[in-house]
C-alpha cells in the first residue's frame, strides 16, 4: 500500500463519519480516565452500564478516593478484572490528588506513572480529553491496521509507530476512532463484512467477505 491510498483510507473514513467519537460515556477528563482503565480488557457497553451511578456518587478524584476499594468495587463488579482495577483508580486518585492538585496531567510521562495506565489508555486520554494526535493501538486497530496493509506490525508499538508515520496530519487527531470503529462494526475479528466497506477496493486482505 503506497501514501496515496493510505491517504485516500482516511478520505474516506473522514467523508463518512466526519465527527467521531469515544463510544465511552463521561463529562470530564478525570472521569474520561477512570472509564479509559476501567474499559481493558473489557467493553465500552460493561463501562457504560457501571459509570453512570458511579460517577454520580463519586465525580471527583477526591470523592473517588474517599470510596475506598470495598465500596468501588459495588460499583465495578460487573466488569472484567474489577479488584485490580478498583485498586489501581484507588491509587490513581491518591496521585491525581497528591502530585496534580486533583488535575489529570497532560503529558504522557505523568499520566503513565498513574497506576493502572499504561501506553494506551495515556494514548487514549490525550487524544480524547486533549486533542493530541496521538494513537491508542487496541486490538480493533492492531486488527484493522495488519489486515489491510495500513500499517502492520508485529507489536502494538510497531504499529503505532507506522500510523504516526503514514497518517496525513489533517486525519491524525481521529485516525484513533476511525480505526476502531472499522474494526468494531465492519471489519471485525470473525467475520469482516467487506462488501459494505468504505475502503474494500484499497485494502489488501485477500480473503475478503461476500457476506
């Protein structure tokens, strides 16, 4: 695949969902954050359905940390790895509280010290929360990425790595959400539904669907 239709796979994805979006419901950047770590190795639906009442009790990373774990976790437990991760965000809070006035940092190198955040979620936070043009490799975009021969790679670093590389700036700051969201609902792990994709006649999987 050359830049011209690298360049051309975003033109598309921009045309046809010019605005995009984290599927994650928050208000703000601190609740962004908890919802970013609560959402590994988990679905942006389980988060959705959790946040809510906990956010509504606990807004702040004051009010968070006062829950303590036992009672975070009532909140949680329906989510994949809820005691490591109540554990983690009870930490986090106390950073967030301690170093950063009650702020989520902007820079990467504070944000990954928090405990339960690594690469990714910084990624994730950044560019949601911040407008950075930064790129948060998950499996949907590993995925996407390798089977059309956007950017591939053996490690999400490797293709992170490439994406900054290839993607045209104007496209940077949503290529993250494009990208996730072709993998999510069209060019899934399964069964890529090919023959309703906006970038088919570009990509370079060889098997592609009829269905």
């Amino acid at each position: 695949m050359n830049s011209a239709e690298r360049a051309e796979i975003f033109r598309r994805l921009h045309k046809a969902n010019p605005a995009p979006r984290s599927e994650l419901r928050y208000a703000t950047p601190f609740q962004l954050l908890i919802a970013v770590i609560l959402s590994a190795q988990a679905t942006d639906k389980s988060v959705n359905l959790a946040t809510p009442a906990l956010f509504a009790a606990a807004p702040t990373p004051e009010k968070m940390r006062a829950l303590g774990e036992e009672k975070l976790t009532r909140y949680i437990n329906r989510i994949g790895l809820y005691n490591t991760k109540a554990r983690n965000i009870i930490a986090a809070c106390g950073l967030l509280v301690e170093r950063h006035g009650g702020k989520v940092p902007r820079d990467r190198e504070s944000l990954e010290a928090l405990p339960g955040v690594g690469r990714k979620t910084a990624n994730v936070v950044l560019n949601v929360a911040f407008g950075e043009p930064t790129i948060a490799v998950d499996t949907h975009i590993f995925r996407v990425s390798n089977r059309t021969g956007l950017a591939p790679g053996k490690t999400p670093m490797a293709v992170e790595l490439k994406l900054l590389e290839c993607v045209p700036d104007e496209f940077r700051r949503d290529a993250h959400h494009w990208l996730i969201l072709q993998g999510r609902y069209v060019c899934r792990a399964r069964k890529p539904e090919c023959l309703r994709c906006v970038i088919a006649d570009l990509c370079e999987y060889e098997s592609k669907s009829q269905t």
